[in-house]
C-alpha cells in the first residue's frame, strides 16, 4: 500500500508485479503493433488493392470477431485442464505472428479472410490462459495494478500500430506489402517473448476442472462469479464500437482524414488511465473505481449524443477513453478474484465469449438506432444502458458478497 503521494511506484504497486507479467504487458504491446499496423490499413487495401465490396470488408470483421469469442471460452478451458497456461497463451501469439506473412503473400481476397481468421483465431486462443495467467503469478493485492498494466501497454500497442502504418505508407509511397511485411518483425518478438521470458505456473485440477463447461463446473463457479458476468455483459451491451465515435466526428464537421482523431484521443487517455486505474483498485475496491468509470460513461455519451459540435466529440472521445481505463482493467481483475484457480481459465472464457458477443449485438443494434434516428438515440440508448447497469450494481450489491 502507498505510503504518501509522491511515492509514484507504490502507488501504481510497481515493485509488486511480477516480472512476467511486465513482459506479458510487452508482448501485448508488440502484437498489437503489428495487428494495427495492418488492420488500419486492411480495408483500404481490400478495396482499392484487391477491388473487393465494402459487404466483403464487412463480413470479413464480422467472422473474425465471431472467430474470437467462439475460442476464447475453449482455450480457457484447455488451460485448465492441462494445468499449465503459458504454452496455450503462446501458441496463440504463435498463431497470430504465423498469419501476418500471409496478408503480403495473399493472391487473392479469399486468402485475405483465411489470414484474417487464424490471426482472431489466434487472438482468442491466447486470451483467457493469459488472463489466468496473470491471476496464477500476481499477489492478490497487487491484481488490479497488474491487469491495469497490461492493459495500458495494450493500448500504448493499438496507438502506435496505425501511427506506424502512417507514417511508413508515407515514406514508401503508399506500398501495402512492404508495409505488412515490415509489421511481421513486432509479431515475432512478442512470440519469442512469451516463449522466452515468460515463466509458468503448476495449476492444481480437480474434479471440477476435468468436466470444465460441465453443469459441474458451472455449479462450481460462485455467486460472486456470475454476479461479475451479470454486471460485465450489461455494461458490453451499452459499449458498442468505437467506430461511432468516428462518424460522430465526421458527422460534427471533421473531414474524413482528421475524424480519426478522437480515436486518438480516446486510446492516449484509456493508455495512461488504466495502469494507475487498476492500482487505485487494489487500495480502495474495484467496485468504486467502476463505478465511477460508469458514471463518466454516461457522461460521455450524453456529451457525444447532445452536444453537436468538434470540441465536444473530442471531449467526449476523452471521457470514453477514460471510462475504458476506469473499466476494463478492473472487470478483469473482478473476475479474477471471484474465480476459483483451478477453474480461472473457464472463468476468463465464459466472461470474454459472452461480454464479446453482447458487444457484436450492440454495435449492430448501435448502428439501426444510427441511421434510424440519428447520433443522439445511438448515444442515448448507450448511456441509457450505462445507467442501468449502475443501478443493477446498486441492487446486486456484489461489494458485499464473496
């Protein structure tokens, strides 16, 4: 616990983080350099490049997101059964740094989708063993800290990708190839960081884990648990794309080259927010950080929905940032410290499979409400959720069950 202000890594419990949960961050940080570097720049090469639909483009996303939430909640619990998670973990980011020769090597649109989904495939493979992962090697008191730290290189990862893929497409004068080619350097470091510096831990089966997805084993994960899954999958049903936060600029005047600018203040935010977010957790209870990064949600949404203007979309893109960092760390961590450890990779699945699904729904159900009615109901409906699931954290009151 900190002992004055000024002490800046106590505060953030620096000295409590393992050292393979630094490089865990790291390796989050490279591969989302190198999937960033490509994806920003995906859909203008699928269209201008290869000459494909903007449906194609379309429905390549929608598989490969599908892709991830769909193995997510298998490898967790392959994770469990096995007893080790690293290897699992690091065969996803194996997976993912396999599929980014294949972006300048495709010859064809369909070769596009296949790298596209063994890349989310990839993805999902190695969330929840990682997530559990970082449960198994962190002190309990430190939890937040340490999920706030990964995240915030995550994210450090997903601003720099796209400024890269910028600035590289400048100086080869807008060449696809050489620049996905140059992407594949950050997606083998993370893999052979994994592999590498990263330590395991012996989890105990049992019973319970053995029959993971099981009516057994669901029984066997706690109120507390299901309680987190309640309040995470409402908040995801509220939080749809970020894509929106774009076309709000667009729409408030921001020419198409400069709206991706509140993406960028957005993620700046989120990076610098979800580190001393998730230490702040540990100190003083995950349950009044969230809520406070629910409540600055429903304030951004408001600003975003009802406030016409540039300044108050980028303000608003800020207070989204922030109630990400306010948010995302600390459901994790909450998931963490209600799963039971031989059970952590199940836990983590189920969490990410039905809080990724939710979040499909409300970016389509988002975007009806869109070209229906306009911003101001899109936004509306999302704080309007918001505010719900504050109310049903009131009415649960998890804080006061184990």
């Amino acid at each position: 616990m900190p002992s004055k202000i000024g002490d800046i890594p106590a505060l953030l419990n620096w000295r409590l983080i393992p050292g393979s949960v630094v490089t865990l961050g790291f390796v989050s940080l490279f591969m989302d350099i190198s999937s960033e570097m490509i994806h920003s720049l995906l859909p203008l090469y699928l269209v201008v490049g290869l000459g494909t639909s903007t449906v194609f483009v379309g429905l390549i996303e929608g598989m490969a997101d599908a892709t991830t939430s769909l193995v997510k909640i298998f490898s967790g619990v392959l994770s469990d059964r096995a007893g080790k998670r690293k290897w699992l973990a690091a065969a996803g980011y194996g997976l993912s740094a396999l599929s980014k020769p294949m972006f300048p090597l495709a010859p064809s649109v369909g070769w596009i989708l296949f790298a596209r989904l063994i890349d989310r495939a990839g993805k999902g493979i190695r969330g929840a063993p990682r997530d559990a992962l970082i449960t198994d090697l962190t002190p309990e008191k430190a939890r937040g800290a340490a999920f706030g730290l990964r995240q915030s290189l995550d994210t450090i990862g997903a601003v720099l990708g796209p400024l890269l893929a910028i600035l590289l497409m400048e100086m080869t004068s807008g060449r696809f190839t050489v620049v996905f080619w140059i992407a594949v350097v950050p997606a083998v470091l993370s893999f052979a960081l994994i592999a590498m510096e990263v330590k395991d831990e012996a989890v105990e089966t049992t019973r319970e884990t053995q029959s993971s997805l099981s009516f057994t084993a669901f029984q066997s994960l706690p109120q507390a648990y299901w309680m987190v899954v309640a309040i995470g999958t409402l908040l995801a049903l509220a939080r749809f794309s970020e894509v929106f936060l774009v076309l709000r600029a667009k729409s408030d005047g921001l020419s198409e080259s400069l709206s991706p600018l509140v993406m960028l203040v957005m993620s700046i935010v989120f990076a610098i927010v979800a580190w001393p977010a998730g230490a702040l957790s540990d100190r003083y209870g995950r349950y009044r950080i969230l809520a406070v990064g629910i409540a600055v949600f429903i304030l951004a949404n408001l600003l975003l929905g009802f406030v016409a203007n540039v300044a108050a979309t980028l303000i608003g893109g800020g207070l989204w940032g922030l109630q990400m960092g306010l948010t995302q760390g600390l459901m994790v961590s909450l998931v963490a410290d209600k799963t039971p450890s031989a059970l952590r990779g199940t836990g983590f699945g189920i969490f990410s499979f039905l809080t990724g699904l939710t979040t499909f729904f409300a970016t389509l159900t988002a975007g009806a409400l869109w070209a229906a009615f306009g911003p101001a109901a899109t936004f509306g409906a999302g704080g309007g959720l918001a505010l719900l699931t504050l109310i049903v954290m009131a009415i649960l009151r998890p804080w006061r069950g184990g």
